[in-house]
C-alpha cells in the first residue's frame, strides 16, 4: 500500500477525502441539532451497506468526543447493552463517579462488578445516580450506535433513552441502520416514539463531486474522470474503493481508459466480495427472486410474470427494494439498479464457474 494513498475502503473509518458537498450539509446538520438543542434528541443516519453512515456517524462523534462539554459513548448492539452504558458512562464520569458507586451496594470501588453481557440488577438506580451527576456538571452526553435494528439489546437501551429524555436527561442518541431495519425498529409497538426521531439519509455522491475530485486527485482527462462517475454510480464505498485501487497501480502516473479496462475485474471482485455478499444474503428469498427478475431491464407486469405473482403483490417487494435504496425508479413501470454492477454481482450468482454463485 502506498503511504499517502487518499482513498480508504475500509467500512466505518473516516477517510481522508470526505467529498460529497451535501455531507457537509448533513453533518453541520447533525452538529447544530445537538448543540442548539434544549432537549434529549435521537437522530437515524440510514443508507445502504457502503453508503458512508458509519464514517458519517464517526466524524460527528469525533467533533463531540473533542469538546470538554460533552461526554461520548460508543455503544455495541449486545447483550447486556443498558449495563454497558452505566459502566461506560461511569468511566467517562471519571472521580465523579465515586460515589455514585459507593451508594449502590453490589457495585464496589475498584472491583465494579458490572457485567459486559448481563443486565446489573441496580443498573437503573446507577443510571439515575450518574444522570444527576452529569446534570450537575452542565455537560451533556452523545451516544453512538452502529448498525441498529430490532434485536433484543436495541429495544433495551432505546426504552431506557426514552426514560432519560422523559427525565430532562441532556442525552444524544445517533444510530446508524439499514433503512428497511430502522423502520422495522421504529414500528415495533413499544418504540412508536422513535417515529419522532430526526433521520439523515445518506444518498449518492453527487457526479460533479465525484469528477472533480478524480480529477485533482489523478490529473487525468475528463473522459477518465466521466468514466470513474459511470463506474462507481455515486456509491460512496464504490468511490473510495476504485480510487485506492487505481493509485496503487499508477504509482503516481496519470490513468487512461486502459488502466480503469485493466482494474475493472479486480474493481468488480471487491465490491461483490465486500459489499455485495452481504446486502443479497440478508434478504429474504422472495427479496431474491425480485431482484434476479429486475435482470434484463423488465417493467412491473414482466417481473410478476417472471415470479408469477400479481402485480399487486409484486409491488411491495419493489416497495421494499426502494425502501433500501436499491433500485429507483426509471421509465413507467422500470426500475433500475443504484449500485454499480449489482445486476452483475446477481447474473455471478448463478454461474456455476464463479467464486460468488450461490446454487439458488
């Protein structure tokens, strides 16, 4: 790897080029909801797999983890989550924490017995005792949380937020998700107040973005650079992964059309390994069989056909898929993919001499 490469694939780190002119939107976005606001707020940063949340959702988190005002948590989706939280918190707290430990008998300073995978008993005495300690400090606290969705320690620790903000808790929850995932959380009967969350979607890269930074990154022509866009489709984790492979095999030259030719089956192999994989194998099977049906550019009443199905039952898998942000709308009745070389990755599946068939 060449040290000063700008681009970084790797999910969840903040990369160097940080381009898209609308992140900086969405970010001071972010920021001012938190910073202007008088009460506890929980805000979703949704997108699909690669789509940059997590990078996102960590830029923030480093602008609050930075400001003595605040106290920062970094939050797994496991069990014993709410005890997690208390144990973080009470770490983040620092001397302060003390005697708030002193007081709870099962806890004790120096041998703090709470679990990492279990539930505390006293973990909602412990929370109270610390939420008033940071209410006297006039600081405030920001939670992160990746990749949420319905599971068991989710719902745990968001029905302990809504406590806290029903308390005058000065509590920030930033949650990353699949979008089909939060809706399911958000709908679940006993969290309709997440509804009322704030939610940042995380859309393309715009194409003028995309162009220009290949360009000053790589001097090349705009015929490179306008193939760059086509190849990567405005796909966050697509555009940070073709730039990293081509600096690494120009070596400071500048590309022609032959180079991107060169790295295309190399380029191809990643995204379906990295992103792909993962985004076809969550969905259901009936998800599967629509998308294999989208393959050839078919309009609602083909695909029903191909499935053979109606076209109303059809439709909320294609519901579904735009929900995702897979597919968008083109002509009257078309969709079409967002992702590039998804309808690949999908024809790759069914080939029996490729490494991603799957034998469906």
């Amino acid at each position: 790897m060449i040290a000063d490469n700008p681009f970084n694939p790797t999910f969840g780190d903040v990369p160097k080029i940080f381009l898209r002119s609308q992140d900086q939107d969405y970010y001071d976005q972010v920021v001012g909801m938190v910073e202007h606001s008088d009460f506890a707020r929980s805000i979703f940063i949704s997108g699909v797999r690669g789509s940059g949340k997590t990078a996102f959702m960590m830029k923030v988190a480093q602008h609050f983890a930075a400001d003595p005002d605040y106290y920062y948590v970094d939050l797994l989706n496991k069990p014993g989550i709410v005890t997690n939280f208390a144990r973080l918190l009470a770490y983040a707290l620092g001397p302060q924490a003390s005697s708030v430990l002193q007081s709870i008998n099962s806890l004790g300073v120096g041998k703090l017995s709470i679990s990492r995978d279990v539930e505390s008993p006293n973990v909602d005495v412990l929370l109270t005792k610390l939420m008033d300690k940071v209410k006297k400090s006039h600081k405030r606290i920001l939670v992160t949380l990746d990749e949420v969705d319905n599971s068991a320690p989710i719902k745990d620790f968001v029905q302990v937020f809504n406590a806290m903000k029903r308390q005058d808790c000065p509590i920030f929850l930033l949650m990353t998700g699949l979008p089909d995932l939060i809706l399911n959380l958000q709908n679940d009967d006993k969290l309709t107040f997440l509804l009322r969350s704030d939610k940042i979607e995380m859309t393309p890269l715009e194409k003028l973005d995309i162009f220009q930074t290949y360009q000053d990154v790589f001097h090349c022509s705009s015929q490179v650079a306008a193939a760059m866009f086509r190849m990567t489709k405005g796909y966050s984790y697509a555009f940070q992964l073709l730039g990293y492979i081509l600096y690494e095999q120009m070596q400071g030259k500048t590309p022609a059309i032959t180079d991107l030719q060169e790295l295309e089956d190399k380029y191809q192999a990643h995204l379906f390994n990295n992103a792909y994989q993962k985004i076809f194998q969550d969905m259901s099977a009936v998800d599967q069989q629509y998308f294999y049906a989208i393959c050839g550019h078919h309009d609602l009443g083909e695909i029903a056909q191909i499935m053979g199905k109606s076209n109303v039952y059809v439709a909320q898998y294609r519901r579904r898929a735009l929900e995702r942000h897979l597919i968008k709308p083109a002509a009257y009745g078309y969709v079409e993919f967002t992702l590039p070389y998804f309808e690949d990755y999908l024809q790759a599946t069914k080939n029996i001499d490729s490494i991603f068939y799957l034998g469906l």
